[in-house]
C-alpha cells in the first residue's frame, strides 16, 4: 500500500485522538469499528452545534479506509457540514494521521459522510433552527 503524503488541512480538528493497544485488531492494525466510532463523534459535534441540541445518527453516507491507523499516530478529525434540511444535518469527515515522529509524514486514512437528524429530550424528531435565529 503506497502512502499518500497529505499537509493537514489549514483548519481545527474537531477531535483528536491517540488510539491505544486496546484498540488493536489481530493484526496489529486500529480496529475499523474504533475509527467509525471516532468519525460518528466528530461528526455529531458540527451537527449539535447547527442543531442547538441533540442529534442522532441517522445514516452512514459513505465510509472509506484509505489506510492502517497504528498505535502512537496522532489521529485528527475535521468535519464539516454540507447539507442542512428540515429535521437533517449531513457532514463530511475527514480523517489523517501523523506518525513516524523521526521523519514525520501526514496520510489521509478515513473519509466519510452521515447525516443526523435533530431531536428532543424525547427522542422525536424536530425541526433544525434557522441559522440567524
């Protein structure tokens, strides 16, 4: 698997992790489901911020492992919202590593799309606030 040297992007990550030996599969390698558990959280942030209040996910989009995420690499998530409905929120996450702290090299391992729709304390569906209200 050849390793596409990435710059992160000149932005915030709205999470960023450092996954952990727990976390590892049979072959050493970060389990999938820990990424897809980290994306759906950055995810979520953005979404309850445009929501001003809880959300839950709805649909998984899309979902792409670019490449491994080891022990030890510095893991950052950026999300960003692309699309808002009535009651829905879609984001698209994008996910790099920075590892070999020797000769450091940024790759792009994950990127994703899901949507969450906006609820109340009751678990119903509600409306998305209007952006200026």
């Amino acid at each position: 698997m050849t390793v596409d040297r990435v710059n992160l992007p000149q932005k915030q990550p709205v999470l960023r992790v450092v996954p952990m030996p727990a976390d590892l599969n049979q072959n050493g390698d970060v389990f999938g489901g820990w990424v897809m558990a980290q994306v759906d959280v950055a995810g979520a942030i953005p979404a309850m911020r445009r929501a001003r209040g809880r959300v839950a996910t709805v649909s998984v989009n899309s979902f792409q492992f670019k490449q491994a995420i080891s022990v030890g690499d510095i893991v950052s998530l950026y999300a960003e919202i692309v699309h808002v409905g009535r009651t829905s929120i879609t984001v698209n996450v994008e996910v790099y590593a920075e590892r070999n702290y020797a000769e450091p090299v940024t790759v792009k391992v994950t990127e994703a799309q899901l949507t969450y729709v906006a609820i109340d304390a009751n678990g119903e569906k509600r409306s998305v606030p209007l952006e200026n209200t």
